[in-house]
C-alpha cells in the first residue's frame, strides 16, 4: 500500500512545483513504486477529484511527479515533468532508469517524445 500523508499543504506544494506536462503513463500503481522505490505518495485532490502524488528529483536535478487519481479507471500512474524542460526525452528516459521500470511497463508516451 502506497505512503500517504494527509499533512501535507497542497498549496505549498503547488508553489514548489511550477507547471507541468503529462510526458507518460504507467501501468505500475503507487504501491509498487512504494515498494520498489520506497517513494511517499501523499493524498491530495484537485478539480477532477481525489489522487495520491509523489513528487521527486531525479539524480540530474530534474522534477518529476507521479499521480494517480483514486477514481480512474486504470491502476497506474501518470508521469509528470516542469512543461519549461528544455529536454523532455532525456529526463523521462532517466525516470525510466531511476525508478527501475521499462518502456515495457508504460501503456502511454506522449508522441512528441522520443526515447533513445
């Protein structure tokens, strides 16, 4: 089960986090991101209803957000990156090897990204 915190200030979150692009979907839930990765997800909502986010830099200091929405009709997360990336396909690529997972376990990859 993922790690959620009801404590948490969405509103601070929103200052930290600057607009963002939706670069890829996975098929992976939260929880095994918890697991595998030992990442926090934290219980928040927005205006399309209840999810849990983590929310994280990568090794090259880029951010990365992974939300899934508790309602949707699918388990996996969505891949979230800072929409003024100057490198979309290498930052997800480097998602992809930091958190351990393969083009394989994605069901989604936004078209105007290009993975080596």
């Amino acid at each position: 089960m993922a790690t959620l915190s009801s404590d948490y200030d969405l509103s601070l979150s929103k200052k930290l986090t600057p607009e963002i692009n939706l670069v890829a979907t996975s098929k992976l839930s939260p929880e095994h991101f918890t697991k595998s990765n030992q990442l926090e997800f934290i219980s928040s909502s927005d205006d399309l209803g209840s999810l849990v986010y983590s929310f994280f830099s990568l090794p090259s200091g880029n951010s990365i957000s992974l939300i899934h929405y508790i309602d949707a009709p699918f388990p996996g997360v969505e891949i979230y990156i800072n929409s003024n990336s100057p490198s979309p396909d290498k930052i997800l690529s480097e998602a992809i090897e930091f958190l351990h997972i393969s083009t394989d376990d994605l069901d989604w990859i936004h078209p105007q990204i290009h993975l080596i």
